[in-house]
C-alpha cells in the first residue's frame, strides 16, 4: 500500500483535489430540515381502553416515526386535560396543541359541524365520505366552516373510515318505529336530531358516562360505535340486547385537530408528515377494524349477548326522518344545505358507479357460506 508520505506531489495534489470535492458535494447535499424537536399535547376524546385511543396512537406514531421524533405526539386520553366535549376549544386556544375526535361533537356550534363527522344515510359509507372530502370539495366546505365563519383557530384533517354504527344496546329488542317514541336515547350529533324526529328522548353523553347512565335507568338505550369499544366499556354487563344496522350514523370517520397557529409554524415538511400520517392511519385504522370488530363481535355472542339486524320498518321510519331533518335544518341554515347539496352530488354520481360496477356481496358470500 502506497502511503501519504510516498506520493508524488502530483498524486498528493490529485488526492486533495478528490478530497476537496468529496467535501464540497458533501456540503451542497440536499439536508433535511434538523430543527430543534417539538412536543405536541395530543389528546383524545376517548377513555385509555378504547380501542378508538388506540387508533390515535397508530396515528400518533405515525408521525413520531416519520418525522425522525423532530415533532413528537404526546398521546392523552380524555380527561387528561380537558373532557372530552370541550377538546376542540382546549385545541384552539392552545392549551392542547392536538387532539383526537369526531366532528359530531362540536355540533353545539354549527349543526354542519356533524355533516363532517357523521353525515346523512344517503347510500354512502365512510369510504365514500372520505372520497368527498378529499375529492368532491369536502375539506373547501370544512374549512370556510372552520376559519372563515366560525373563526376558530384550527387545522383539521380526517381519518380513518368507520363501519356503520349499530342501532345500540338495549334490555328488550325494538320491533317497530313505534318502540321508539318516548324511549330514552343517548347519542351524538345529526343523530340526536334523527331520533328526536323519531320521538326518542335524546341525552348527549360522552362515551365513559353511558354505561353507568343505562345502568341506572337514566337511559333506556344507547349506541356507541362498534362491537370492541362497546365491549370494553360494558354494555354487555347492563344490557343484552345488541342490535345491529342502523342509518343514524352510517358514514363516520374521526377528525385529527391541531392548534393552526402552531400547525402554521412548522416546517413544510412536518406539515406533510401529519397529513400523510392521518391517510396512512386511515388504511390501517380500517384494516384493523375488520380484524377487531369481527373477533369481538364473537366474543359477545358467547356472553350470552343477543345480537340482531335492526327491522327494516325502523330502516325505513329513519330515512323519512332524515328527510324531514334534512329538510328543516337546510332552511335555518342555508350553509348546512350548501354542503348537503355537495354530498348529495357527490353520492348520486358515485353510488350510482359503485352499484353498477360492483357484483352483489351476498350473492357471493351466501354462495359460498350460508347453510
């Protein structure tokens, strides 16, 4: 081996040439921003065992690992800091710089607020819902609501498609929309007004206090989300009557909120990693819920839970509901019409290729499994 010692100036002059260039490509390489690391408070509206808080530590690990741990999510469960129902005002004024929820529960400030969280059953899923806000002019409408009429210091974003909420838990089964009128009902959202429409008496609760409240006869029935949260809260223990399908809230997905003066701040590059993690949580969120919800739907069968298909005169009375609450809001509030007419647009276009394009499911799915 030649030794620096040995080289010719020539070859020592060509080595430091070399050496010089290596050290100037090194300097002109494209560096990714190193800004000092921010820790965000990001709680969410959900109690620490519910698999919903689980989903927004997918979503928050997301970002922590993207992001090379320069912004670091500081995942909390409801109450940590605020309770759940005031999240989204704790969000804007700074004193959490995150959080986790659904957009149904602001519905207190703007009744549109629940078009963003829990729309109207106009044939859709939360995977079609999820296509108009990032493809039909869903996020435009969002954030005149949020910015430009409200005037609320946010940044939101959403994830994470649900499967169609269950009608609820009940002590005896519901036959007819009749068993509905006088009932005592928690629920959420658009949804209160539905089964107000229906002649229930409706309770708002946040999710840790239904249980107890059904328990104690304050309520006669309830819906939450899914067959795991609903389990890990308990219903099974107060109630054993689970029925299933509904279009109360059939096209749900959560919405990711951030402090916009904080959001503003960082670089574009963070900026995208929180976007781009809340659409990678959404994948997984609804990969993991097929895998979850299912397992624990079983589960409950064998409590001895009794789990049936909601009738379908009950179907029918919520979709005359639903034109009747449609109907009244959109003529109080000529900004609720604006998006539902977009919504409407939206299904009718989409719905209509999706069920031409696709074969039946049953037909399918009976062939193979049905006994």
């Amino acid at each position: 081996m030649t030794s620096e010692a040995t080289k010719t100036p020539a070859n020592r002059r060509n080595f430091l040439k070399v050496a010089g260039l290596a050290g100037a490509g090194a300097i002109a390489m494209p560096q990714v921003s190193r800004a000092q690391t921010v820790t965000w408070k990001f709680q969410s509206t959900w109690p620490t065992k519910d698999i919903f808080h689980e989903f927004a530590g997918d979503f928050a690990k997301r970002v922590n690992d993207m992001s090379g741990g320069r912004l670091k999510m500081d995942v909390l469960a409801a109450g940590a800091v605020v309770p759940a129902f005031q999240m989204q005002d704790a969000v804007a004024a700074g004193i959490l710089d995150g959080g986790h929820g659904v957009s149904a529960y602001w519905y207190g400030k703007n009744k549109a607020f629940s078009l963003f969280g829990t729309p109207p059953a106009l044939g859709w899923d939360a995977t079609n819902f999820l296509g108009w806000m990032n493809h039909g002019g869903g996020y435009d409408l969002y954030n005149d609501l949020v910015q430009n009429q409200l005037k609320l210091n946010l940044v939101g974003f959403f994830s994470g498609p649900m499967p169609c909420q269950p009608l609820g838990w009940f002590k005896k089964e519901l036959k007819t929309a009749d068993d509905f009128k006088g009932l005592k009902y928690r629920t959420v959202g658009l949804a209160a007004d539905l089964m107000r429409e229906m002649g229930a008496a409706v309770t708002i609760l946040a999710g840790g206090e239904i249980v107890p409240a059904l328990e104690r006869g304050v309520i006669d029935g309830a819906e939450f989300n899914n067959p795991s949260s609903d389990s890990i809260l308990g219903f099974q223990d107060v109630a054993k009557v689970y029925m299933l399908q509904s279009y109360h809230q059939a096209a749900e997905s959560f919405e990711l909120l951030f402090n916009k003066t904080k959001f503003d701040a960082l670089s574009p590059e963070l900026k995208a990693i929180v976007k781009y993690a809340g659409e990678s949580a959404s994948s997984d969120m609804n990969w993991k819920a097929l895998d979850r919800y299912s397992k624990d739907l079983e589960g409950l069968r064998a409590k001895g839970v009794n789990v049936v298909a909601t009738p379908e005169a009950i179907l029918k009375a919520q979709l005359a509901a639903w034109d009747k609450v449609l109907e009244k809001l959109g003529a109080e509030n000529a900004f609720f019409k604006k998006v539902v007419d977009s919504q409407k647009a939206w299904v009718k276009r989409t719905v209509s290729y999706e069920r031409l394009n696709e074969p039946s499911r049953d037909l399918a799915f009976d062939h193979f499994f049905k006994t």
